[in-house]
C-alpha cells in the first residue's frame, strides 16, 4: 500500500517541495485548507467542484511525482510535452474570472433555463411531450447506479444492463414484427441513414435510394448528407414515384405515419419495390404500431425509428434512442449492439453481446457498433416504460391519443376547415378556412400551444399523452378566429373513430412475460433495483477504462436534465422560445473554441463518432471547394503493436490505416 503524502521511490522531497510551493492559479489548490492569513482563499466558495470530483489532493499528487522523479507538476510537463505545442498563457474562459462553485454554477444554469419559454408542444415531426413514469426517473435517470456504467463488454459484470437492453430489443422486434432488433442507435435520422447503407450493402451493385417527401425533413437531411458521403444517389419525391428500375435503387424508405399525420397502408408500394429488387424501408411511430399493422406484416425489410415518446424527455431533441429491426437474412449487416442470451449447464442465463465482431474491441477497422454508448440509458428508459405499462397500458395510452386527435379533427371539420383525406394517428394537416395558417398559429401560442407550420399555409397539430381535454378546447378556440368553437362534450363520440380495417393490429402485443409482471410501482421499483445489483458502476467501484459513456458527470451536472424549461422543449419550438439554451449553447461554443484554440465549434453531431463523420465531410468539402476533390485518402496511423493496415471508405474518403513510420 502507498502512503498518502509519502513517496516511496524516486523523488523523496516531492511531498515537501509541494506543500511549500503553491504557485498563482495551481488548479488544485481548492483541495487543500487555506492557509492563515489568506483572506482571498479564505472567501472562496466552499463548494468548489475540484476538491469533490478530482481524486488526486495535494498529497497523492506528491506521491505521484515521487513515483516519476519529479518536483512539480510544472516539470512533471516540461518533461513530457514539447513546449513548442503549450501554450505561453494560462486558459481563460470568457465570462468565468474564476471557478464557480457547483450551487452558482447552479444558478448560471437556471438564469439561462430561465430565459426559455415553455408551451405544450404540438409539432410533432417525430417527437412527442411524455409523461416519464416517476419511478422510471427516480431510479434509472436520476440514478448513478445506470447512468455511470461502462459500455458492456465485459458481460460478467453488465447482467443487469443486457437485461434491460434485452427487454429493449424484443420490444421493438414485437411492436416491430421483425425478428432481429438491435440495442440501439443515436436517433430516427441516423437509424435511417444507417438502413440506406445496409440497402446498399445488400444490393451492391445498384447505386441510388429513395425517399418519400413525406419523411420527417431531419430524416431527409441526414439521408442526404450519408448518401452522398458514400456516393449513393438520393432521390426523394412523391411515393408514387419511386421507379426502382429506372432509378438503379437499393431500397426505398417511407414514413408511417407520414409526418403530415397521413395514414396509408403501404402493401402495394413495398411489393413493387420487391418485385424490382430493391429493398423496403419503414420509419415508423412505436406508440402508432401497438394499434396499426407493423412493417413485419406489411412487407418491409428494415424498421427504423424514435423510442423518444416511450418515457424518455424531449430535451430539445436529444440525447434518445432509435430503434433498428431487420429481417435475419441481415444479421451480419444490422448496424449497432446486439445483446443475446448464453444458458450454462444448469440451464440458467446469461446475457452477452452477440455478433461481437460488429464491435471495435473486437474488429476496429470494420467495426458497425462505432457509438461506445449507442445510447443505453435512454434505451433502457424507452424499454422500461414498456415493461412498467405493459401490452394494454401500451394500447390504453394509444387510443387515447388518437381519440383525442379524432375529437379535434371532427371539431375541425365542424369549423369549415380542411382536412386531408385519410386515416390518421396522432397528427393532423389542417388548412385554415377564413383564417391564415400564421394567424392559426399565433392563436395557438397565445393559449401556450406551438403548432407546425409547413409553410404552404397549412398547419400541423399532433398530440401526445400529457395532452388533455382543456387542451383540446383551448386549440380548437385558436382556430375559431375569435368566434365560438365547439365543446370538447359535444364531440366525444368522435374518439371512437375505428381505424380501416385493413391497418388495424391483429393479435397480441409484447407477450414476453417481462411486459406483464412489473405493473405496480413496487414491483417496478423491486425489478430496477435487483437489475441494478448485477452491474458494475461507479456506485460499486472505479472503471479502469475510457469511454464516452456518462459516467464523469457529476451530480450536480445531472440535475439540470430534469428540468422542465429544458427537458420539455420540442427541438422545433420558435427560436424565441429557446433564447436561454442559445445562449447556453453559444456559451459552451466559445468556451470550447477557446480550450482548442481554433475560431469556431460546431455542437451539431451528438456523439464522437458523429463528430469524426463530420470533421471528415468538412475536410471533404474543403478540398472540393479549392477545386482538390481528387485529395480522398485520408490516413489514420495505427501503432506499429495495432492492427494490420486496412482501408475502409467514410465520407467520401478512402480511409487507409497504416503505421506511424509509414504515413
């Protein structure tokens, strides 16, 4: 054992060189006591975030340069770090003279959330308000015990995790209808994109892939940038347009529901493009297929989609998870973690990553699950919501959201107004009669309500399960232009509008007996805990591994994501109501833009991998702007003890690993 303050080798007077010397802005000098006769010290705050969240104090720090045979941190650095490449001054961060204590930087954060404006979202586009299950906050979100654990590779120490992952994966291949689900992708968009490479993987030799218009225009966005990043030929237009042949296309990707609400049934479509060759991809709402025909039954080959409104906040657009379902014949090219289940000798089980050469511990330079996390703890939120409400309380919150869309669509046309022909879930595109769209919408936000405006003079009004019956009243004033709108009473026998048969569900949903044992809070609560006692966390002990998981956030860090100014933002609220997170955002830009000492950052891309995906673009986009769009080999050096040489193509690039001495 060491001795704290004692070096055992090296540099002996280390310990005492550090306790004499403590020079101006040492950034571990809030670990120790203040000096007598420090008044400055002694008036800093007393909750300083240092001396809680660093491990080492001065002593151990001591101990340490005793280890290596130096007298300070200062020459521990000149030793180690050229100092062509340090920089002369100390970092300053702009606004922040000195470090805040964790209550004010508390309240920095609240003045910033304070700034936002909160109305009841009604836009849609794939993200919906929810209700999380108290218990589900409590003790997944809100608990180190889940949200500090390394991603799972090390089975015998992530049971509890796989569990919970596990239940994630046959929810979704249930609801689904398609027998092979992943643990997880970032969101609806990637998901989406990461199905367009799958289509191409598949069907090698044709280039181009469609998409409907009626997709969510995010989806659209990222489609595009990944289809030309790996020179694929996007397409998007009407659905009817799709001409796999004329078109050379892998696949096809539609929205169910569209995203203006409109529900079809797709059969026919999907056996054209199968008839062609091609391959069908289905975005669909996880909560709509508990009530319509899944894309397993209508003929699609892969499922994609958000599990955001299964318990998990909207926090402005993330972090959720998205689902991927696929067909077996596509195991091998199923992007992400795949969780499976081992049985000993005795019979019992035990959970494990299956396929793990998708993984880059395994297979670095061909690796598909690039995402360490791939957004576990919001995965296991989404698939503990459905275990805590089960296959009816599933349903119960489904009709009851579509019974509530179908009584404002009957007062809608009571009004005059115009609806699109069709069945509908939970949204519907209404154009205005007597009113403009922008009037309709302005209405709305006077009463606290956001509505989508399509910018074609029809608005778009979806509805979720906090949505209740003085809502219903409230947005149908908005569209009554200052007249008298028809009560919410006088139009309840609407709600039990049938579905067209031919999109109704048959059968049972979510029958494994996990979905239908866990109703009560108690029983909840008795569940997550015992899953939470077969995992290591930081709860149990420290990680010797790096990662981009969340386990350096600290608690203090953690509090503001329940915040309602924060967590209850739709991604697509006006600009004027976010002025506190743009603020914040702007904040961290120049914060990070200062420590990296380039001009600018961008916060676009939600995780590591996402971020080296779009510095590549970037770098692409470069050359191609200077006329260069021949420059596309990027090297990435591997150590000489790494993995043999190899070469992949991402964004544009031909990647190439090679080792150091041969870049």
């Amino acid at each position: 054992m060491w001795t704290r303050g004692t070096a055992r080798t090296g540099n002996p007077s280390a310990a005492a060189a550090m306790a004499a010397r403590k020079p101006s802005g040492y950034p571990f000098a809030a670990m120790t006591d203040v000096p007598k006769g420090d008044a400055h010290g002694l008036l800093e705050p007393s909750d300083d975030f240092a001396r809680r969240h660093l491990g080492p104090d001065l002593d151990d720090i001591a101990v340490m340069l005793g280890e290596v045979g130096a007298a300070s941190l200062e020459e521990l650095i000149d030793q180690t770090i050229p100092a062509g490449i340090r920089s002369p001054e100390p970092l300053r961060l702009s606004g922040l003279p000195a470090p805040l204590g964790e209550s004010a930087a508390l309240e920095r954060l609240r003045g910033h959330a304070s700034r936002n404006r909160v109305l009841r979202s009604c836009i849609g586009m794939g993200y919906a308000d929810t209700l999380v299950p108290p218990v589900i906050q409590r003790n997944v979100l809100e608990n180190p015990g889940w949200y500090t654990q390394y991603t799972p590779y090390q089975a015998e120490i992530s049971q509890g995790r796989l569990e919970a992952l596990l239940n994630f994966q046959t929810m979704v291949a249930d609801l689904t209808a398609l027998p092979l689900a992943n643990a997880s992708l970032l969101d609806e968009a990637t998901a989406a994109a990461e199905a367009m490479a799958l289509c191409f993987s598949a069907r090698r030799e044709r280039r181009g892939f469609f998409v409907a218009e009626d997709c969510h225009p995010q989806t659209i966005g990222v489609v595009r940038t990944r289809a030309e990043s790996i020179g694929i030929a996007l397409h998007v237009g009407p659905l009817e347009a799709a001409d796999p042949a004329a078109m050379d296309l892998c696949g096809v990707l539609l929205q169910y529901p569209a995203t203006d609400g409109r529900l079809f049934d797709p059969r026919a479509v999907i056996e054209q493009i199968h008839r062609a060759g091609a391959l069908a991809v289905v975005a669909a709402d996880l909560l709509a297929l508990t009530l319509i025909a899944p894309p397993g039954e209508i003929g699609a080959d892969v499922a994609v989609g958000s599990t955001q409104r299964f318990g998990v906040p909207l926090g402005a657009g993330g972090p959720h998870a998205a689902y991927f379902a696929t067909r077996e014949v596509h195991a091998r090219r199923l992007p992400g973690r795949l969780v499976g289940v081992s049985r000993d000798v005795h019979g019992k089980p035990a959970y494990r990553l299956a396929i793990q050469t998708r993984e880059q511990h395994i297979r670095r330079d061909k690796a598909t699950s690039n995402i360490c996390t791939a957004q576990v703890l919001l995965a296991i939120m989404a698939g503990m919501y459905a275990v805590y409400h089960g296959p009816d309380g599933l349903r119960r919150i489904a009709r009851r959201v579509r019974g509530l869309t179908c009584v404002v669509a009957e007062g809608l046309r009571r009004m005059g107004h115009e609806l699109g022909e069709g069945a509908f879930f939970d949204t519907v595109r209404v154009v205005p009669s007597g009113m403009r769209a922008k009037e309709v919408i302005a209405a709305a936000a006077e009463r606290g309500f956001n509505l989508r405006d399509f910018g074609d003079d029809s608005v778009g009004v979806s509805f979720d399960e906090t949505t209740t019956r003085a809502d219903v009243d409230r947005i149908l004033a908005a569209f009554a232009g200052g007249g008298d709108a028809p009560a919410f009473r006088d139009l309840v026998a609407a709600a039990a509008t049938p579905l067209p048969r031919a999109l109704e569900r048959a059968g049972e949903i979510l029958t494994h007996p996990v979905f239908r044992a866990h109703h009560g809070e108690h029983e909840m609560l008795r569940y997550l805990h015992r899953l939470e006692s077969r995992d290591l966390s930081l709860t149990t002990s420290m990680i010797p591994l790096g990662s981009c998981t969340m386990k350096l956030n600290a608690t203090s860090e953690m509090l503001p994501v329940t915040w309602p100014e924060l967590s209850r933002l739709h991604p697509y609220a006006p600009a004027d109501q976010m002025a506190g997170t743009a603020a914040m955002l702007s904040e961290l830009e120049t914060w990070l833009a200062e420590i990296t000492g380039l001009p600018a950052v961008s916060l676009q891309p939600n995780a590591g991998s996402q971020g080296e995906y779009a510095g590549l673009l970037a770098i692409r986009r470069y050359h191609a702007a200077r006329g260069e769009s021949r420059r596309d080999v990027c090297l990435i050096p591997v150590s000489a003890h790494g993995t043999n040489p190899a070469s992949a193509v991402i964004a544009g690039f031909r990647v190439v690993a090679v080792r150091c001495d041969d870049a």
